[in-house]
C-alpha cells in the first residue's frame, strides 16, 4: 500500500511578513507593491515617470520613508516592516545632505546596477512548526507533495529536525516566485526518486506559464512501478488569477496528455487555488484538467475517499474554498482504496475552535495551527 499526500505549510521556518499580517489588505498592497517595483526595475531604461514612481513605492514599501520635512529618505532600520533594497554593485540612489531633500534614484537602467528588492521575512512560530511536523507525521504518508517551502535547505532541515528524518530523499527545485513559496517532494527511503523535470520555463502565447514551478519527479515504488508526480502551486486569487490558472491548468493538460500516451502513471496534486461553484461541479478555470475525455480523476469523486463534514480544504473549508487536490491518472484509478481530508491541524481565521473537525486539544489559536490549508492524501495498493 502506498499513501500519497499533498500539504501546503506556509513555509516551514521563516515567512514574508506580508503573508502573516493580521490586516490582509495591508499584505495585499505590500505584495502588489513589491510586483509592481520589480517590474519597473527590470526595465533596460529608467524614465523620470519610472524613478517618481519607484520611489514611491519604496515609500509603500517601508525601504523609504517621509521624514517631518515631507521629503522621502533612506529607512535605516533592521527591521523593515515589509522589504529591503538590496544593493550590490553600482549606484541606485543618492541622499542629499539637505535633509528637505529627496533621495533620487540615478540608476538609469537595470545595467547600472545589481540588486533587487526582497521581502522581509519574520520566524515561523515555533509551536506552528511543530504542529506542521505533527500533521505530516500523523498523515504519514510515503510520498508527500510540499507546498509552500521556503528552499530545499529548509526542507531539509525540517525532515532531520523536526521529523526524525522520516523521509529518506527530499527534493525542492526553486522555482519563479521570489518571496521563498517553492513546491518540493519528500518520499521514504524505498521511495526512489529517479528523475527530476523542471517545467519553469514553460511558456505560452502569454508568457511564462507556472508562478512557481510544475516539477515532475518519476518515483519507483518498492514493488518497482513508476509513478510521475506533477506538484503544483497554481496563480493565487489575489487579484483573481483565474486567466493564469487557465494557462496553467492547461499546461499540466498537455504534460500529462503525454506521458498518459506513453501508459505512465500519473498523480498531479498541490494546491490549484479554486474550488467548485456548486457540488458536483468543478473548478471553472481548472475545467482543462477534467474536461476532453481527461485521463485525471478528481480524489474527490472517487468512492471512499471521505472529505468529512465539510467539502473544503482552506480556512472554514467551505467547498469555494477546495483548493487542494490529488489527480490521478485513470490507469491508478483500479489501485485506489481510499483516502481523506486531515484537518487536525487547521484552526482557520475564526476566534473560537472549529467545530465542524477535530482538531489538536493543544492547538489554542489560529497563530499556532499547522497551516490555514488541511493536508489530502490517497492509498493506492501499487
């Protein structure tokens, strides 16, 4: 028997502080502030209008900040409260003396400088960590998709420290979003991974395809079948994202179409960031990965797997709020005995204890809880 499951953490050890603010329109206009700086800063030409409005984003950004002069200057602090300017070779910037006046950027393009602007980040709190290392262990699953991970060294360290080393092989390929939420893999020791596939690159008419990755590792079971499993960490629903989870969720369409075509085994899972409108329908803008005589089964449809009393992953797990998934290919669909929904580590937004799902005697409040996301898994006898 082979349990599968897919779990986003919120990162493990440390989390960009835009994510963890109590106020969530504030994180909002960090993140879409920090979005914003980096495009203009990438662009080959500053113009006067770009310099102007970086700098007021820096001043959004706290790495600026208006002093009782009405003129905006260099923050020096050790403790930004949302990001920090980075600056490694070259002029960006220069403080007048005159402390009425502004601080000008005089960089005139991205070749004029190296750096870049990087989220602030605060510790994890230490009983969320173990809460998220006890969740995995009570899932203990043999493979066990990770979203949310700050880099491999940190996946690393979780599994030695805070797991026992439960997992033989951990593998974390870093991926195109810049605040540290990566996708990665930890299988058992007799769970080989024989191959690993970046698809970062992946483009379309649009553009880049995935907002952090869709690796695929090809894992050889004990009893020795192969199985591709695609882990994903679809475009958020901040500021909608549906567009992008359309692209995205046809890519992993194609990516599976054709090891399907080649009679491999597939798992897509992770978290695709949409849940159905209404029971017994699909996510609209993930209808690519079901619709077209798709060779995915939705965990979710299948007999025995319980979902318990609620049908959603997230928060208060209303069925909107699925967004966690295990996809497998048809041809697993006959190893399938059952799976779930763990939700022992999930406190969700609310001031009092779920009441629709057990949870941890010892998780008190939301700020410890293992993640806002429950864990899914599956057993299939492969």
């Amino acid at each position: 028997m082979v349990r599968i499951a897919s779990f986003n953490v919120e990162n493990l050890f440390a989390r960009p502080k835009a994510f963890n603010t109590t106020n969530w329109s504030l994180g909002r206009l960090a993140l879409n502030a920090y979005r914003e700086v980096n495009a203009l800063l990438s662009n080959s030409e500053y113009t006067a209008t770009d310099k102007q409005r970086i700098r007021d984003l820096f001043v959004e950004l706290d790495i600026y900040r208006v002093n009782q002069n009405g003129a905006i200057r260099r923050k020096r602090t050790q403790f930004p409260r949302w990001a920090w300017l980075r600056k490694n070779r070259g002029k960006f910037d220069r403080e007048p003396k005159d402390k009425t006046k502004n601080v000008e950027v005089v960089a005139n393009g991205r070749a004029d400088w190296i750096g870049w602007v990087e989220l602030a980040k605060e510790p994890a709190d230490e009983t969320s960590t173990r809460m998220t290392a006890r969740v995995i262990q009570d899932v203990d699953a043999d493979i066990i998709g990770i979203v949310e991970a700050e880099d491999r060294p940190s996946l690393v360290r979780f599994n030695y420290e805070m797991l026992g080393k439960l997992y033989g092989h951990v593998m974390l390929i870093d991926g195109n979003d810049q605040r540290g939420i990566d996708v990665g893999i930890m299988t058992g020791e007799s769970y080989d991974i024989e191959s690993i596939r970046s698809n970062v690159d992946k483009v379309d008419a649009k553009g880049t395809v995935f907002s952090r990755d869709c690796p695929q590792y090809t894992v050889r079971t004990p009893s020795g079948n192969e199985i591709h499993i695609l882990v994903n960490h679809f475009k958020s629903q901040s500021g909608g994202g549906g567009p992008k989870r359309i692209r995205q969720a046809a890519e992993v369409r194609k990516i599976v179409d054709a090891l399907v075509a080649q009679n491999q085994h597939v798992i897509v899972l992770g978290d695709l960031n949409e849940g159905p409108s209404a029971h017994g329908s699909q996510a609209n803008n993930l209808r690519k990965l079901f619709n077209n005589n798709s060779p995915l089964v939705d965990c979710y449809s299948l007999p025995n797997f319980n979902v318990g009393n609620r049908p959603g992953t997230y928060d208060s797990c209303g069925l909107r709020n699925r967004l966690d998934y295990i996809l497998i290919s048809e041809s697993l669909r006959p190893s399938f005995t059952g799976g779930g929904v763990f939700r022992k580590g999930l406190w969700g937004t609310r001031s009092t204890r779920p009441s629709n799902w057990k949870t941890y005697p010892d998780l008190k409040h939301s700020s410890e809880q293992a993640s806002d996301h429950a864990a899914v898994f599956i057993d299939l006898n492969i």
